[in-house]
C-alpha cells in the first residue's frame, strides 16, 4: 500500500511519505503549512492529501464517490478559503468563515484548506491565531503559501511546516559550470577576492553583462536552496525559508534595475551569515 498513497500525485516523495507515517501511526497534527512556489502544485496536494480521510481505500484513489465529491469540491466535510473574487487579499470574513467551519459540532473530520495564506490582512492572521492555539478537536488546518516571509512567526510555528516542490524543481538539473560555480561562491573568503564580477564572466562565458550572469547564478542558489528543503523540519526549515525568500527578491531586484554590486554584496552576506 505504502507505493499507491497518494497515486495520483507523482512527485513530492517525501512530503507525501512524511503524510502516509504521520496517518499510519495516528500523529496528525490539527494543522500544517504546506509551503512551495507553484501555487496550483500546493492546492492539488491539499486536494489529494483531503481525498484520504475520506477515501473507500484510504489512499485517495480518485474513482470512490468520496473523492469524486472532494475533486469537484462538494464534499461537505472539505472546504476551501482564499482571497475572494476581486481581491488580492484574505480577509477577516473569509478566516470568520473557516473558523466557524472548523468549530461545527461533526462526528467526523472536517478539513480546512486556506489558499494564499501569505496574503491574510493583519486582522484575518490574528482571528486565525486564535484557532491555531485552540484548535477544535475534529478539524484539519491546511495552509498553503509561496513563503513563510509575510506569515506571522506565530502562526508558522503553530503549523507544521511542509515543503512541496513546484514544477520549477522539477526542471533540468543545474549545469555542471553552474555547479562549479555555487561550490566555488561557498567557499570562506571567496568575496574579498579582487575582481568578483570578473570571475562571473568567467564563470557563465555565454552571459553578456554582469547582470545576466548574476541572474543565472541567483538562479541556481535558488533550485539549490529548494533541493535542501526536502529533508528538513523546524527550525532548519525555516532558516532555509528565509534565505531562499531573501535569493527571490534578490532576482527581482536584477528584474527591477537594481546595481549588480548591491545584488553582488547582498548575496554573499547571505550565504555568509544568513538572512
């Protein structure tokens, strides 16, 4: 049974191996936050992961009437929040909403799945907290976010942190001269060489510019940072989070004109001492 938990979900191993214990063994927790880059990647995992609870198999198996329900999102167990039409944010009336949900008086499991968790206003994350730290008995929390950055810490660590691989890390490996070159980035004392931005020319020789070879090399700490989440839990998890939000916006900010140098020393201090 152990290789069709899940069957419909080909990738995301250890996520979904982390879930198929955490069943077996009876340890759920009351809520997890599932955090990735591709968004509709992160929500087909809640989907799948929802259809377990429910299943005739008790693996998801996509063709019993409950899962059939959960796919075509009437299960009236399984429920989903996220901004509302029209909105860019998640608001207090749609955490209002979930929370009443969880706390239904059922005589089975009842699943929450909040989309864009990131995206909560300041008073939608404070009604959520309160759930968080008194949990209701019968309910399931599931968070799904791109990051942990604009999370309240105290809901992140309420949550058990999850990380799900999106189609980007799922991509052709990073070149052999890309690898050659984070190796040689890590090194002690690698920054306060002479000619940093010579040596990424030399580093990425099809690059025109500085600021393109950069973005290649930001690039390949971001897939590197990603390929590290998998294995961790806690703390680690989240140290990592916070560098790999902090690698992003460094790539955005080539996107946005930012002086190469800045980008340059910001990256270093990074892998240096952390965010």
């Amino acid at each position: 049974m152990v290789h069709m938990f899940l069957p419909l979900i080909p990738e995301n191993g250890p996520a979904k191996d982390f879930f198929r214990r955490a069943i077996s063994a009876g340890r759920l927790s009351h809520a997890y936050l599932l955090i990735g880059p591709d968004v509709e990647a992160s929500r087909r995992f809640a989907q799948e992961l929802s259809k377990v609870f429910y299943c005739a198999e008790g693996r998801a198996c996509g063709a019993c009437a409950a899962c059939a329900q959960i796919e075509h999102s009437n299960h009236s167990s399984v429920n989903f929040y996220g901004p509302q039409e029209g909105k860019a944010v998640v608001d207090i009336d749609c955490i209002r909403a979930l929370c009443e949900r969880t706390h239904y008086r059922s005589s089975g499991l009842e699943v929450a799945v909040l989309e864009g968790a990131e995206l909560m206003t300041e008073p939608a994350a404070n009604a959520l907290l309160k759930t968080l730290e008194e949990p209701p008995g019968s309910a399931l929390l599931l968070l799904i976010a791109q990051s942990t950055g604009a999370l309240l810490r105290t809901i992140v660590s309420r949550c058990h942190r999850v990380y799900l691989r999106g189609r980007e890390d799922l991509g052709p490996p990073i070149p052999a001269s890309a690898q050659e070159a984070l190796a040689r980035v890590l090194e002690p004392g690698f920054y306060a060489q002479a000619d940093v931005k010579g040596w990424l020319g030399h580093a990425f020789p099809d690059e025109e510019g500085v600021r393109p070879a950069l973005r290649r090399l930001l690039h390949g700490v971001v897939l590197e940072w990603r390929g590290r989440l998998a294995g961790l839990e806690g703390g680690a998890m989240d140290d990592a989070l916070r560098r790999l939000a902090a690698f992003l916006e460094m790539r955005s900010d080539l996107d946005r004109n930012v002086s190469p140098d800045l980008v340059l020393e910001r990256l270093f201090r990074t892998l240096r001492r952390g965010v």
